[in-house]
C-alpha cells in the first residue's frame, strides 16, 4: 500500500465523520483534496479491496429497542426474489444468504428491528406473508455486546495507547 492508501484506511476505519460533507472531511483530515480520497476508494472497490462503505447504527440508540434474526428456509431458486421483498422491508437492516447445512436448512437471514417484541413479530408475520415462507426461526437479541468496525492500521500519528490496544 503506498503511504496516501495507509492513510486513507486509517482514517476510514475510524468510521465516518457526522457530518454533511464526509468524504471532504476525511481528505481534509489525510490532507489531500477530496477528488484523490474517492478515485483511490472507486479503484480499491474495482480491485475487490473494499465491498462497501456503510454506517454502523446502534439500533437501540435510534428508538429501536428489539431486534431479531431471523433464518429463512427458501428455496435455491427464490432466494433472490425473496432476498429482495426482505430487502423491501423499512424494518429490515440486513438481508443476505447463507449456505445451508443438514442440520440447520435456513439460507436467507434478515435482522429486523422494531420499538418493541411485538413490533419485530408482526414485521416477521407481515415479511412470511409477502413472500409465502412459513419456515422461519427468530433469534432474538436480547443484549447487544459490541459493536464496532475492524482496525486494519493504527491511527494516523497515534501512540500505542490503552483505548488503541483495545480496539484492536
């Protein structure tokens, strides 16, 4: 990696800055222009080195106070038909396959929040309805351990701190 590209993930990996101009913020922060930040994350998601750039939402902050996973049993060719109706609903933050296993049939996974237990229920009875599928599991959160993005590089300029140490 050249010296911008390490510091272009030093800085991405402390997640994005709230505000209105994230990006422009960033390059400020490397000290490049903003036009340089995104032609070098436009080419790593060309290479396959970055998927996306996303939020991480702590849902219980927001209003959000239950949650759960829910494993869907679907057929191989409706996954994708039925993975976009789940991606249709508001509720619904995650919706991805999975490979399935003898013991455990469930290939389609949605996390769907809701204000309460009850709320997430009738999201889930709505989303089986929608799409036909009956065979479902719901997991449900019941404490949110952690949540935090990986540490790739140090921090730009930072000392192997305590609060450092701990983040990787």
């Amino acid at each position: 990696m050249s010296n911008i590209e390490q510091k272009i993930l030093a800085v991405l990996q402390q997640g994005l800055p709230k505000s209105q101009s994230p990006f422009k913020d960033m390059a400020q922060q490397i000290g490049i222009d903003t036009g340089q930040l995104l032609a070098v994350l436009k080419d790593w998601k060309k290479q396959g080195k970055l998927r996306r750039i996303g939020a991480i939402v702590n849902h219980f902050k927001v209003g959000l106070g239950a949650g759960a996973m829910v494993a869907w049993q679907v057929e191989p060719e409706r996954t994708e038909e039925v993975g976009k109706i789940f991606a249709g609903f508001s509720e619904v933050s995650h919706a991805y396959e999975r490979h399935t296993d003898k013991n455990w049939p469930y290939s389609v996974y949605t996390m769907v929040h809701g204000k309460s237990d009850e709320d997430v229920q009738q999201t889930v009875r709505q989303m089986s309805q929608a799409c036909g599928i009956s065979n479902y599991r719901m997991l449900v959160t019941e404490k949110e351990l952690k949540k935090v993005a990986p540490t790739y590089i140090p921090q730009l300029g930072a000392q192997n701190t305590k609060e450092q140490e701990q983040k990787c």
